[in-house]
C-alpha cells in the first residue's frame, strides 16, 4: 500500500491515478484544505471493477496528526509514502510565512518521525524549481545553487535538507521530485487542475475564454525573450505522475536518495502559451499588458537529463499543444 499525502488535489490525483492504474492499492491522507472531495470520489469511480487496478481508499486528516498517520501506516502495512500535501501560493507565503512552515515543513517532519516509528523507509517529496530562485544558468540542472527568493521555495529547501539527515540518521530513502510548472490534465478530462484561487496560466486563460474571469494580464512584456514575456517550462502533469512511480519501484528495488528535476526541457513564452490556447479552443483571446511582477525570473527551463538517464522517464507529452488539449478537455468537458 502507498501512502498519497495531498492525493484530492491537483497533481496528487493524477498521481494516485497512475499508481491505481499501475496496478499499486493506494491511500489517500488529505484535509480537502484546497483539494476537493469530487476528485476522490472521481478517481474511486474511474479504478472500480477495472482489471489489474489497485484499490483506492481515503483517509480525511492532517499530515501533522502523529496518532492518525501511525496508526495508516501500520494498520494499512504502507511500504512507502508519496509526499504531496502542502500550500504552494507564493504571494501568500510572503504574507503568512509562519503557515507555510507550519503547513510545508513542520508537518513533513511529522511524516518523517512517523515513518520511523513504523518502519516505513522510502518517501518521495513533491519538492519545486522555486528552490532555485533567480537562475544563474538555464537550463537550470540539480546542481545549480539553492537559493529561493521566497518563503514557499524555502520551506521546501528546508525538507529537502531534513531528508537528508533523516537519511544520515535512520537510513530514510527519498527522491525529492523539483518540479517545473505542472499542467494538462488526464486524457481521461475527469480530473484535471483545480486550485481556489487559480494562479497558474493555462488555467487562467481557460477561465477567460469561459468568461469565468473578466481580465487577463500579461505581466510584462519587456523581458530579454524573443517575444518579451517570460518563459517557463510546462511539464504534463501525466508525465510528472509517471516519475513518481519510476521513483516509488526504484527506490523499494533499493536505490539510494535523489534529488531529480521535472520538467519538459523547452520553454514556452506567456503568448506562446496564449495563441496556443487559442488555437485550440478556436477563439481569440483577449489580454492586456501590465506591469511586471517583482521576483519573476526572465527564463525558467529545467534540465531533466538527469532522471532520464537515471530512471529512464521520458515525456509522453512534450508539446505545448496536447498538454493544452488535454486541459481544455478537463476544462470544457
Ligand atoms: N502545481 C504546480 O505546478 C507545482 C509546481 C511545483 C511543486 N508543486 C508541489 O506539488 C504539490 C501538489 O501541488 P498541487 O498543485 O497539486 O496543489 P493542490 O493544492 O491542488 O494539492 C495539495 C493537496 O494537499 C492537501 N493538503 C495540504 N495541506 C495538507 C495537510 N496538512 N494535511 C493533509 N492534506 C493537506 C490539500 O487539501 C490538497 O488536496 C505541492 O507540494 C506543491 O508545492 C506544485
């Protein structure tokens, strides 16, 4: 049995779905804090009665309840836990940043000495390229410096460094997963992205041509890019599930700890982004241009090389067209 930590929300439902699909009895802990019980009950619907699909079950609680997550992990003979629960609003953790090392940090610690107690040794950790900060280097490898310009990167750096005592000290296994910018959603469109309130692009323009949103702003379009916007890399959140499950099964075969990035490896500007929604939806999009916004990097491409060569992953969804496909599927539909 896996343990999925944030498995209602966004990523961890595609997560959990390729672990049931693959065939792994999955148990989601979430608190519904910003995922969404339609979700888990989506995913239930989607594994029942189907042939070679683990089971789903869902446990409602905290990751920093110590009595509830010992008694899953025995009584549910967990082997390994995947780590996705956290708050990730970047602007908030400016404001509140005592929320989000309580929330981000705090609680992982609690996962870890729970895991201790019970034996349980492989975790993998939704970790983040805002642990980078302004990149000196792109495309940014692992080994580019740590140095996050704002509290939600920091709390994840400061997991990434509490993994790695609790491997020196009690020989916990980890893969600490960086990702780029999670988008698309499941070919199935049952579940896809789903966040209150929405700060990531592709969903953002979805919304506008919906008319769910009155305004679309382009945050600058003066940066040192061909377009003048900014680039970033936009990894299919299907592909980010699929690495969790390289790194779950090389990590309970006995690989050590890794720290990995994921990301699509080619950028995509803001407009490109845009006229690529357009396109598929068949409909101009409107937008204005405000101005920049502080502490947004000009470039922001991963490098992924490392966990290919290592574990083998491979996009299945490289280009910017099916994973805005697969979202308006989510969307639309
Ligand atoms: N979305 C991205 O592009 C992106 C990029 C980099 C890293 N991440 C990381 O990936 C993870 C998932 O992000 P997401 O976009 O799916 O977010 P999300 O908000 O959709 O999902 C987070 C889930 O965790 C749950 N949760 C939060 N705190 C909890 C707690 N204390 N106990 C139990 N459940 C709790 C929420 O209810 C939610 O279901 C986060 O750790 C985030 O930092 C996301």
């Amino acid at each position: 049995m896996i343990l999925v930590t944030g498995g209602a929300g966004y990523i961890g439902s595609h997560v959990a779905k390729e672990l049931l699909f693959n065939g792994h009895d999955v148990v989601i802990l979430d608190n519904l804090s910003t995922g969404h019980k339609e979700t888990v009950k989506t995913l239930k619907e989607m594994a029942q009665g189907r042939k070679g699909v683990g089971e789903l079950e869902f446990v409602f609680g905290d990751t920093g309840d110590k009595e509830l997550l010992v008694s899953l992990l025995r009584e549910k003979a967990v082997s390994s836990v995947v780590h996705l629960a956290a708050f990730s609003l970047v602007g908030e953790s400016m404001q509140n940043p005592g929320k989000y090392f309580d929330n981000n940090t705090s609680r992982a610690v609690n996962i870890l000495e729970c895991m201790v107690e019970c034996g349980v040794r492989n975790i993998v950790f939704s970790s983040t390229a805002a642990v980078y900060g302004e990149p000196v280097e792109v495309p940014i490898t692992e080994d580019h410096p740590v140095k996050p310009t704002n509290v939600y990167g920091a709390s994840k750096v400061m997991v990434e460094e509490i993994l790695r005592w609790y491997d020196r000290i009690h020989g916990i296994k980890y893969v600490s997963l960086r990702y780029f910018n999670a988008a698309g959603a499941d070919e199935s469109g049952l579940i896809g992205e789903w966040h209150e309130p929405e700060t990531h692009l592709i969903p953002i323009v979805m919304q506008k041509v919906l008319g769910q949103r009155d305004k679309l702003t382009v945050f600058g379009d003066d940066y040192p890019t061909p377009d003048g916007t900014c680039i970033r890399d936009y990894i299919h959140v299907t592909d980010l599930a699929r690495a969790h499950i390289l790194a779950l099964e090389a990590l309970e075969g006995g690989m050590g700890s890794k720290v990995y990035n994921l990301g699509n490896g080619s950028g995509y500007s803001v407009r490109e982004v845009i006229d690529t929604v357009s396109e598929v939806v068949g409909q101009d999009v409107v937008y204005d241009i405000g101005e920049r916004r502080a502490g947004d990097p000009a470039v922001l491409v991963a490098s992924s090389d490392k966990i290919k060569k290592e574990l083998g992953w491979k996009p299945g969804y490289p280009e910017l067209k099916d994973i805005v496909r697969s979202a308006w599927k989510w969307h639309w539909g």
